[in-house]
C-alpha cells in the first residue's frame, strides 16, 4: 500500500547515464555506503588524493559512517562514549560521529537517498530540472552538495536566522539560495517558498521536502541503524541491554533508524526529542528556538508516531550554555579538573548545538527510567561545532571572557541539573494524538491524502516497511545505472 514507485523510465534514465558518463560520475550503492569494504579498490585509490570536502564524484562513496578523517581511507565506525564524570548517569552513552562526513555532517546521507532513487528510476531530470531543498540548514547543504555531485543544480531553502556558515557555504558551491522568515521553527514559510517556486517554474523543478520524502528515512533505516548495530556488537557484555535510540524528531529522518533498531533488539524504545521552547509533540506547542538543524511546529510526514515510546523536550538554554563550556579553553580546563577524561574533553568539539541537545535527551531519559550501569543508550552527534563558530563568537560578545567560575556554573546548571521533567512516556492515545497533528500541515496545508494519512496509522504493519526496505531494490537499479555508464570498475 502506497509502496514507492521502481518503475524505470527508460528514456529518461538513458539521457541521465549519458550525462553521467560525459562528468564520470559512478553512484555508489547503499551496500556500499554500509559497508565500504565492497567499494572497488580502483575507487579506494582514487580516493586517496581527493580531499573529504571536495566536490568531486568519488566522494559520493564517502557517505558512510566509516570515514577514516586521518588517512582519507575507511576504517570502523566514527562514534563516541559519553563517560559518567561527564554525563553524571550511571547508564553508557554513545553517539555516532557525523562530522567526518563530507560537508561535515551525516545529512548528506538523507539527500542521497532522496535524490539518487530518482536519477536511477528516471523521475528526475538533471538536464532540465532543479533539485529544490527545504530545510534548516543541513539538510539543503547536504542537498546542494549531493546534488553537484551528481551533476544536478539545486535551490537551496532555509530560515534567515540560520548561521551564517550554512549560508556562505551555500553560496560558495552555487546553489541558488532563498532566505525565508524566522529561524529554527519557521517550517511553515520554508513549504510556502516552495509553493511559491513550484508556481513560477512548474516542473523545472522537484521539491525534495525532508519532512515527507521517505528516502531521507529509508537511508538512516539502512545505513545508520546498521553502523549501530556494529558498535552494539562490540561494546556491549553478556548481561547489558540496549534500552533506547534517542534522536531530535527534526525530519524524522535521522530517527528512522531506531525503526530498525526496534526490529533487531524487540526490547528497545525510541525516544524523540525536541525544544522546550516549541513543545509540539510534547504539548500541541508552538514558538522559537535556537536548537539550530532540528525543525518542528509540524509533525513530519515520514515520522511513524505509533513506533515511538518517549517525547523529550530539551531546553535550548542548555545547549547554548554548553557550547561555550565544551569548546572554550577554561571550559575545558575546568572539565579536566573535574575528571573528565582528557580523551574526552578533547573531542567535545564534535558535538554541535543539535548534538549536544541529543546528548542532554538522553541524560533525562536515564534519569526519568532510573538506567544503571548495564544500560546502554544510543544518539546521533549529526555535526560539529565547525559549523557554528559564528555562534561561539556571537556567545563571547555577549558574555564575555569564559572563566572557571562560568564554567563551574554551567557544568552545574545546564548539565548536572538536569531533572527528569518535560517527558512523557507515550501510551496508545498519546501517539494517536501527536499522529492527529499531521492533519492540519499535510492534509490541510501541503494537499496530502486523508487515505495514506489513515493508512499510515490504521495499516501501519505494511505502510512503513513498504517504505523503509527499498534499499535492496535501489541497490538493483544503482547497479544497472552504473552499467549503462561502463564507469564501474
């Protein structure tokens, strides 16, 4: 039931492998991005002189989790642990890496599995159209990269109070790039420029909208779940248990994932949080927030609200003070004093704003469901503060030099002082009600069908995996596209 559309567009498909063939450009499969131990040697060595950010073809084979950053091979999963003298719970704390993702953050996993699927069925021109991303703020610059890749022009949509490095960023790779009202929660203005362009240009160009393209999901439900999957296996004794996936609703992309995760540990929950200051899962709530890279006001299309146990709301207090305390050379002095790891503290620059409210999400859960020493909880550090700087300074302007004084504060305040609060533990009728919401943005709004919004709830063991296990299929025709080319080694 509304399963996606595989159908190849032979035509279509023809002109696009020609295009592909003439900028050699090769589509990896999501088996690859996996796994890059099946990645051809011939690829691996080119690599070899090809920088992570570069915009150049090879590094589509880069979207993976397992980006060596030293060598500019492959190696293990890019993720870190949480210790205790940090987080102050007993229970172990890990987090993908994303920053050793080209463009310095994991969304360009989710446009690649928006955007790719189209190219090998032929629903997307690269001759004639432009790839259009909504966002706020990873995910169109991910869009923007992916798309240059594989030889596609984009638009880029984002709020105008998103930092300024997403949008110099952009305009460096030269996407087109619109500006909208507000920041963080202004999704609404971001659909309504979208409307606006598909008015004026028609089908020129294809709206790949985060919130309801299920290839954004589909890739974290492949991809990501398994890169966890791996570290579970490694770090994890006989008598622990993997009690949850916590991730930002954001898209609902990245929280995917758990939806495997659910499949191979039956025990486990999933836990979506968001900011306090727009508590819309938490309270049908609306308002401002500067937890940047998480979107919400709106419940996402793609967001499978029966398969989600806990709602965390995150104060964007914390996270900002934070900021300064991981990343200022006081801040960390004081961390060390304090007994943190040094190994730790040097690395906590790998976690930017949303990151750092994905691992306060997860200190409240621990707290709420009294976690010991045997559990183990799993997040997503999407970016890093590379991406922020403008932020930090922006902070130092306005508090000023960073002592161990402040930095003992905000250890105490927006750290240790977390409290069990502003959660629920989701029963049947909660998550009937947070699914209700998508009615007035999709249906409503962005002219959605009733029937697929029922169907998402009432025939919800065939609607989702309809949609997540596409990859095997994808994979298919990734390699069939590639032999039209005769690129692959």
């Amino acid at each position: 039931m509304y399963a996606p559309d595989t159908t190849v567009r032979e035509e279509q498909v023809k002109r696009t492998a020609q295009r592909c063939k003439e900028r050699n450009i090769i589509i990896p499969t999501f088996a690859q991005q996996k796994d890059p131990g099946l990645i051809p040697d011939e690829i691996k060595r080119e690599l070899e002189d090809i920088g992570l950010w570069d915009v150049h073809p090879r590094n589509l084979f880069r979207i993976t989790w397992k980006n060596d950053p030293l060598t500019g091979g492959f190696h293990g999963v890019n993720f870190m642990e949480m210790p205790r003298e940090l987080t102050g719970v007993k229970a172990r704390i890990f987090g993908l890496v994303g920053k050793y993702f080209p463009t310095g953050a994991h969304k360009v996993g989710a446009t690649f599995g928006c955007l790719a699927p189209r190219l090998v069925t032929g629903t997307f021109d690269p001759t004639a159209q432009k790839a259009v991303w909504p966002s706020t703020g990873n995910y169109c610059r991910g869009g923007a990269y992916v798309a240059t890749l594989l030889a596609c022009d984009s638009v880029a949509i984002l709020p105008e109070e998103m930092s300024r490095e997403r949008f110099d960023w952009l305009e460096s790779i030269g996407s087109e790039v619109f500006a909208t009202p507000g920041c963080e929660s202004n999704v609404k203005e971001i659909y309504d420029k979208c409307w606006e362009l598909k008015a004026e240009r028609g089908d020129k160009i294809v709206v790949l909208n985060q919130f309801d393209e299920f290839g954004n999901g589909m890739w974290h439900y492949e991809v990501t779940s398994d890169a966890i999957h791996e570290v579970l296996g490694d770090v994890m004794g006989s008598g622990d248990r993997f009690f949850a996936y916590v991730s930002a609703t954001g898209s609902a992309g990245t929280i995917g994932a758990g939806e495997r995760l659910k499949e191979l540990y039956p025990a486990s929950k999933i836990a979506a949080s968001e900011a306090l200051q727009c508590p819309t899962l938490l309270r049908n709530g609306f308002g401002g927030h500067r937890i940047e890279g998480i979107g919400d006001k709106h419940v996402p299309w793609i967001h499978n609200v029966r398969n989600t146990d806990f709602i965390i709301a995150v104060d964007d207090a914390d996270p900002m003070a934070l900021i300064r305390l991981f990343n200022d050379p006081a801040g960390r002095e004081f961390l060390r004093s304090r007994g943190v790891p040094a190994e730790t503290v040097d690395k906590l620059d790998l976690l930017g704003i949303s990151s750092i409210g994905n691992l306060l999400a997860c200190i409240k859960l621990a707290r709420w469901c009294e976690l010991d020493e045997r559990d183990v909880l799993f997040t997503i550090f999407t970016d890093s503060m590379e991406l922020y700087q403008s932020r930090l300074d922006e902070d130092r302007q306005a508090r000023g030099e960073y002592g161990a004084r402040q930095a003992e504060l905000d250890l105490e305040l927006h750290l240790r002082a977390l409290k069990a609060d502003q959660m629920i533990e989701l029963d049947h009728w909660d998550r009937r009600r947070i699914h209700n919401l998508k009615y007035y943005t999709w249906i409503e709004q962005q002219q959605k069908g009733l029937d697929e919004l029922n169907a998402q709830w009432g025939a919800y063991r065939d609607y989702w995996p309809a949609h997540w296990k596409m990859a095997d299929r994808y994979d298919e025709l990734i390699r069939a596209f590639n032999e039209r080319t005769g690129l692959q080694p």
